[in-house]
DNA sequence: CCTACCGATCGGTAGG
DNA sequence: CCTACCGATCGGTAGG
C-alpha cells in the first residue's frame, strides 16, 4: 500500500538523472562532482550508488537517449512518402531545433561531453553519429538527383546544418528579445533556402 | 653568446602554450593535467612554473588570443568602404572557416573551454563575444536596409553563421574526402545564398 | 630545471 | 540512506 519502494526509487533515480544532466552542462562532465550531484538531489553523495554504478552510467544514460531520440525521428521519416528531399531535410531540421529548444541540458552533454564516454561506449556513440550524417547525405544527394537542391557538397551541408543549431544555446541565455516561434522560422528559412534549387522568386523585383 | 637563456625560456614558454592548446581540445581543461602538458614539453610538471603562472593563465591565453583575432579583423574590414554588406558578411564567414582550419586547436578550445575561465576573465571573454555578436548583426541590418539581404531576423543569422563553422571540427577528422577549397566554397554557399535577396538566377529553368 | 612533498578533492567502497 | 574512510590524483610550492 501507499508509495511503494520502487516507485520512489524511480523518481530518485529521476532526479539523480535530471540533476546530472544540468550540472554536466552548466560545469562540464569531469568538473561535476558526485556531491554536487548528491546535493542538488539532496543526499549524500555514497547514496547516489544505491541508484547508479557510476557517474560514467549517468553520462552513457543522456548521450544514448539523446542519440535515440534523433535516430528514431529520422527511421520514422523514412515512412513518409509523400515528403519530397528538401521537405525530409526540413523535417530533420525543425527536430533538431526543437530539441536543443526544449532539452538544452541532454542536448548539449551529447554534444559537449560524449568525448568523455568510457570505452566501447565512446566509439559506439560515434559510429551511431558517423551513420546518421550519411543518412542525411543521402537525402541531400537524392535531393540534389531530383532538383530540387542544388548541387553543394552534401557532407558539408549536413556539417552545416547540424552545428548551426548550436548556437540556440546562447538564444536560451536571450529569449527576451526573439520568440522560439521566431527562431525556428529564421534558422529554417536561412538554411533551407541556402540549398534550395529555385528560390521562391514571386517577380524579380 | 650562442643561444640566450632568453630566446630558449620563449622557445620553451611556446612549446608548453602550444601543447596546452592542443591537449585542452584533445581532453578538455579539466581532464589534461599539469603532468600531462609537462610530458609533451619533456620536463617535469613542477618545472613548468618556472614559465607559467598557473594552469589558468594558458587558458586565458589562448582564449583572448583567438577573441583578438576575431575582433582585430572585424575592425580592419571596417576600414574597406568597397564592401557592401554581403560582401562583409562574407568575408567574415570566410575569416572565421579559415581560423577551424588552420588553427583548430586554440579556436576550439576559445569555443568549448572558455567557460573554465576564472574571474574577470570569463566575464570579460563572454561581453567581448557579445559585442562581437552585435557588430555582426549590425552589418546584417544595413544590409537588410540596402535590400543586399533578406528580412531574416540578424540575431538568428549570427547565432548560425558562428555555429555552422563548429562543423569543421569533424571535417579535420575526415579531411580525405573534401578539400579545404571545397570546404570553404560549399559553407559560403550555403550560409550566404541563404540570406541574399535576389539568388543569382541565371535563367529560371 | 629537478626532487620531494603538501593539502585538497576526487570517485567509489565497507558496513551497517 | 548515512558515517567513515580509502587510494589516487590534482594544482601548486619549497628549496636547491
């Protein structure tokens, strides 16, 4: 009856994980301490190791959800054929926004700190980055067969396209003055029609 | 005569610099030990501090040396009236592709480590950024004025210019396939064909 | 530039 | 979930 013990420890085991994934952000992987950790779940820090085995399990946890979350979106694409290249690519994008938008803190650790996952993590989380660039190469060079994206360097785009949404992590530090509505209209107008074949040209002024 | 303690001590004081920049960006600023950058010069890790004040003065100098870079530039394209607005923007962009080219080290660890910086030095770095930022979406805006470029809100555009080049970073991984002049023409491509108002169209196909 | 060393802090364990 | 604690390593200093 009442709060049974595993559904306490999920909910530890929940805060462990959250508090983890803004102190790895806001201090980096190896300058976050286990007391750190322990003091913003409000424990001490030998009891972390009741929920978890390690910091590097905490640090496997965000960057795996992480790459799952983006791979997953881009297989469930793949069912969608009425989506042309270009629109396929956008999708991509707005995804991409969306997420460094609403998860800054899983985002960024995978981005800034998976160079810090133990062996044979650390490979596997690259090959799973490696593949998942070539996915989206392939969208642009069928894109770019169909004419519908002109002929860039598909890599260099995917490069592009992938970092330049880093840069919402200094929108977070602004929100003020642009809207989230606004930021994901301007950064998808700028990078897709700075591969688009025929830019909407209604009368060449 | 022969070699002067002096010419050997800045010979030296350049090797520890050189070594820290690149092991800060190999394993972080936190994860590369004093023991570690001493290995790389051939001395013991005490004997650096015949050289160095602390760990943190290589860090603050590599930072501020990239920052100069960034902003002496800006400041030398203000002297050229020839420039339109996208032409500036360009040039800007090409400086930044060339600097994660040609020195990965130091402008990684300016991008990624700064936040280690200790105070006032991590305020100061973060306000010279943003007034970085700033003159950047000026140029943006006159350009807009002059119609050079599309009504794209400026902020958004900065934020993804300065991050897209963050791509390169991989590239250097993979330089094989793609070569620094195929590089540099794609980004610049995609980045300011994204924002310019009429796209060069040569003949509606 | 080295040997010798310090206090602090780290991730993690023992035992309850 | 806590107290008590460990071995390792850290940035840095003393003294020569």
């Amino acid at each position: 009856m009442a709060k049974s013990p595993a559904r306490k420890t999920g909910t530890r085991r929940e805060m462990i994980s959250l508090a983890a994934a803004r102190l790895f952000r806001e201090k980096g992987f190896n300058a976050t301490g286990m007391r750190d950790i322990a003091d913003h779940v409000g424990i001490e820090a030998a009891s972390l190791y009741n929920h978890i085995r390690s910091k590097s399990e905490l640090l496997q946890e965000i960057c795996f959800r992480v790459a799952n979350a983006f791979t997953t979106q881009l297989n469930e694409l793949g069912n969608k054929p009425d989506l042309n290249s270009l629109e396929r690519l956008e999708a991509v994008l707005r995804f991409h926004i969306r997420m460094w938008v609403e998860q800054l803190d899983e985002v960024m650790v995978a981005n800034n700190e998976s160079a810090y996952l133990e062996e044979p993590y650390n490979t596997t989380f690259q090959n799973e980055r490696k593949t998942y660039v070539r996915q989206l190469e392939q969208i642009i060079e069928e894109g770019i067969r169909h004419g519908q994206i002109r002929s860039v360097k598909p890599y260099v785009v995917v490069l592009s396209l992938l970092s330049a949404v880093r840069g919402i992590e200094f929108w977070h530090r602004t929100k003020k003055n642009v809207s989230i509505a606004e930021l994901e209209s301007a950064m998808v107008s700028h990078l897709i029609e700075g591969i688009r074949t025929n830019p909407s040209v209604p009368g060449i002024s």
